[in-house]
C-alpha cells in the first residue's frame, strides 16, 4: 500500500488535528451489485435498441491496437455513421475496447476505469494478445486471458485487426445487446470476488481500494 | 391559458435544437469529407443516457448543476416571444423582459459552475474556470450592443423592439444599427461553445471540461439544454437584430443561419487559448459595442 494512502493524522493550518483514512474518505466502499433489468420487456427492449446505436467508446488505448481505432474516425471509415462515438471520460462511456496486449501495469488503470463505468457496459477484447496472450504469450508483464480479469462480450481476432474488422465486431456487439445478453456488468457484479481474485493474483502492488465505484 | 402554449413552444423548441444540432453536426462532417452521425442519433443518446442502470452523486449541487442549466435554456426561452405578432407563441413576456434574458443567458453558466465545482473533478475546475473568464469577455460586448439597441428604441421590451423593425429587412437593426449588432455577433461566436471558442471543453486536452464527471440522466439533462439553449440565444438575437420572426417556418430558417454563422466560422478557425480569446473580445468586440451606445 502506498504511504500516501495509509491512515494518518493531519495537522490542519488553524492548529486542529484531524485523521485521515483515504480509502474510506476518499472511496465508497460499497461493492458492485446486480441490476436487473428495466420494467417491461417492451421497454427494455427499446433501452437495449438505443444502447446499441449509441456506443460511447472510452478513448483508452491500451496497446498497439489503439492505432486501429483511429482511423474509424477518419473520413475513411467514418464510425459516427453507425452512432459510434469517443467519450474522455469513463462516466460517459459504456464501451471498453482493450486494444491489444495488456501489461500488468495498465491493467489496473484499465480495472479503476471499468468500475468508474456506469452500467450497462461492454468490453471487446482487440487483438490475439486478448484471447491468448498473442505474440506475449510468455511474456513476463502482460496478462494472457482477458476474461479472467474483465467479463467479455466480443472478441476481435487477429494481429492486428484492420478497422474493417473493428467495424464488423461492433456491429456483432449490437446484435448481442439487442438480444438483451450483453450483461457483462451484472456478471462482474455477481462474480465479483472471483474476478477479484483473479486480478490481485496478478497485480502484486494492489494500492487502491476493491472497488472504484 | 399561457402554460399550455408555452409547453408548445418548449416541446417545438427541443425537438426542432435537437435536430438542427445534429444537422449542423452533419454539415460539419461533411467538411471533412464525412457524413456524420445518423440525423435522428441526439434521440438515441438521450433515451441511451436515460436508460443507464446505475449512476453515482456527489452531493446535492451535483444534482442541482444540471438543473440549474436547464432551467437558464427553458427561462430564456419562455420570457421572450418566439413568434412576433402571435397571441399563442408571445410566452411570458413583458415590459422588462431584455433585463431578465440577459439574466438567464449567465444562469446557466453559473449554476454549471457550482455543480462541476462539487464534482471534484480537477478538469471540470479547469474548465469552470475557463468558462466563466471567457463567457465575461463574450457577455461584455453583448451587453453594450443590448444597451445600444435598448437606447435606439427607447424601450426594454423585446416584443416593442421587434415591432420596431417590422417593415421590409431595411428596417432591421442589421441595417439601421450595425456596430451594435457586428458586436452582439462576436460576442455570439463565444458563447456557442464552437471554434475558435470551445476551449471550455477542449476534448483533447482536459476531457471535456466542465462535465467530465455527469453521467446517465445528469447527462441527458444537460444535452437536452445543449439543444434548447442555443436556439433560445438565437431567439434572441434575431428578436433584437434580425426582425424577429413572423412564423414558425421563418423562425426555423432564421434560427438555422444564425445557427451556421458560428459553425461557419467554427469550421474554418483553429482553437483559441483563454487569454487570446479574452483579448480579442476586448480589442475587437468591446470597442465596436462602445462604439455603438456613444453613436446610438
């Protein structure tokens, strides 16, 4: 744990002492739950519609497949066309493209925005390096199965995938919301201690709290 | 009787800034030689935002932010005529009511700017604190083309000011007072949040500014006030400077080229910096509004 994060005692500037706990102060506590879905099939099935024409991707490139992403944006391939856009923050997003090999080390950025997400959302696995470690399959740093430590909805396969591909992958990510299985928040929730495990049996320097809302 | 007529003129009002949004949006694109997000997509985003399972609060201004921005587009627009002439369409307004929307047009900002602030969000700080200094440089200018338009007419009314320049486009204040309204149109590029002005949210260097952290329903909130606010300000404008509008067919034509004129610009010119902004509302705007009460 970092010292900065530690439970101290604070001199404030008017002489008065006070405690500090940051993961308590600064952190809910309060872990995942599952969130059923809305009211009437009818209406969901229409929450569902509008989910999956309004993708909102976190421009979060995590590896050498971000450069994938960016031509979608381009006149080339122009993704707005099929209600894809890039949000900058995770709040605002409900899209997780991993793009590409996973080090250990952005894999906890990657698990403090995913929570930071609010639900429902979707993570696509870019890239061989997410299905099976890729060309890192023995490699010291990078994690081989994306979906022990995030729940899954699409895989992108190959290395790397032309934006073609990308384009294909989310109009399969749109069929699987549409058909209402795109639930990956609620798997995250309900098995929450497993991912859990998972991921702190990776991550050595775990200095944040369990959950970031 | 006033209530229903004035929840029509709103429910036009949203779907009509919702649609000319994404146009513009399209037309922007089409700049760069794409084409753009689906006509019909600020629906989608909105029943999308809505229809999130979880969201989180940071507090009770968290909550209010939003509020308070949309009511600054909803009061704006319902204290001053839509449709000159029209007993349906005049909403609630009254001898006063250029002093109130030039009241509503920084309401908005205000309440944004204690809502990001409860956040804690360091961007949105940032983008609060670039919002407000820039919006005071763009207000100024607006403010001496009001007073100026305010003094030609003798009267604080905005329904007495459109009647004034009914009569043939000669007679718009376009033509009769120009200075003012060259500067009420520099101060109108700042506040539409488009280049070269949009460094408040400034997508590539502090994620979007203000809002980084609303989500979900705050969110769609906000949206629906990115649709209704701007049409409102152009309500506005083309009340005081451009002869009002007779119908809802030439309110819509009207709004959309008043609309283009920033997108226009915003299309062409590269990002301003806060200070040079500042500065060049003040060199180039402010004088021209002086210039406009001294002549009037």
């Amino acid at each position: 744990m970092k010292e900065e994060l530690l439970k101290r005692i604070v001199k404030t500037p008017d002489g008065q002492e006070i405690e500090i706990d940051p993961l308590r102060d600064y952190y809910c506590e309060a872990g995942p739950t599952v969130q059923p879905p809305a009211y009437t099939a009818i209406i969901e099935k229409l929450f569902n519609w509008a989910r999956s024409e309004s993708l909102w991707i976190l421009g979060f490139g995590t590896g050498c497949g971000a450069i994938e992403m960016r031509p979608l944006m381009t006149p080339r391939f122009d993704a707005y066309r099929y209600g894809i856009q890039w949000r900058p923050t995770p709040r605002q997003s409900n899209l997780f493209v991993i793009s590409g090999y996973l080090s250990v080390k952005t894999l906890k950025r990657v698990i403090r925005s995913y929570e930071q997400m609010q639900g429902p959302k979707y993570v696509v696995g870019l890239g061989s390096c997410t299905i099976n470690g890729g060309m890192y399959w023995d490699s010291y740093n990078t994690i081989k199965r994306l979906d022990d430590y995030l729940p899954v909805d699409v895989y992108i396969a190959g290395c790397m995938p032309r934006p073609e591909a990308l384009l294909a992958g989310f109009e399969e990510l749109k069929k699987i919301i549409r058909a209402g299985k795109a639930e990956g928040a609620n798997q995250y929730a309900a098995n929450f201690d497993w991912y859990k495990a998972n991921q702190k049996s990776v991550i050595h320097d775990w200095d944040m709290p369990d959950y970031n809302w | 009787m006033r209530i229903p007529w004035a929840l029509l003129t709103l429910f036009i009002v949203i779907n009509y800034g919702l649609l000319m949004t994404a146009l513009v949006q399209k037309i922007g694109a089409r700049v760069g030689r794409r084409h753009g997000i689906p006509i019909w997509q600020n629906y989608i985003d909105m029943i999308k935002n809505y229809a999130l399972r979880t969201s989180i609060t940071h507090g009770v201004m968290f909550y209010l932010g939003p509020v308070f921005r949309l009511s600054g587009g909803v009061g704006l627009l319902l204290f001053v005529p839509s449709i000159y002439g029209s007993e349906m369409f005049a909403n609630f307004s009254f001898a006063g009511d250029l002093i109130l929307a030039l009241y509503f047009v920084f309401f908005g900002t205000l309440g944004m700017a204690l809502g990001a602030a409860e956040s804690g969000h360091p961007y949105s700080a940032i983008g609060i604190t670039r919002g407000l200094s820039q919006m005071t440089a763009a207000e100024l200018p607006f403010a001496l083309a009001v007073f100026a338009v305010a003094l030609q007419y003798q009267t604080l009314s905005v329904t007495e000011i459109v009647a004034a320049q009914q009569g043939g486009v000669l007679h718009w204040t376009l033509f009769t007072n120009p200075l003012a309204v060259a500067a009420a149109m520099m101060s109108f590029l700042g506040s539409m949040m488009r280049p070269p002005f949009d460094v408040v949210l400034a997508p590539q260097e502090i994620p979007i500014g203000p809002p980084t952290e609303y989500h979900s329903s705050f969110l769609a909130m906000m949206q629906t006030n990115r649709a209704l606010f701007p049409v409102a300000k152009i309500v506005v404008y083309m009340n005081l400077f451009f002869g009002g509008a007779g119908s809802w067919p030439e309110f819509f034509l009207k709004v959309f080229l008043i609309y283009m004129v920033s997108a226009f610009v915003g299309v062409v010119f590269p990002r301003f910096r806060v200070e040079q902004s500042i500065r060049w509302f003040l060199i180039w705007a402010v004088p021209l509004g002086i210039l406009a009460v001294v002549l009037v």
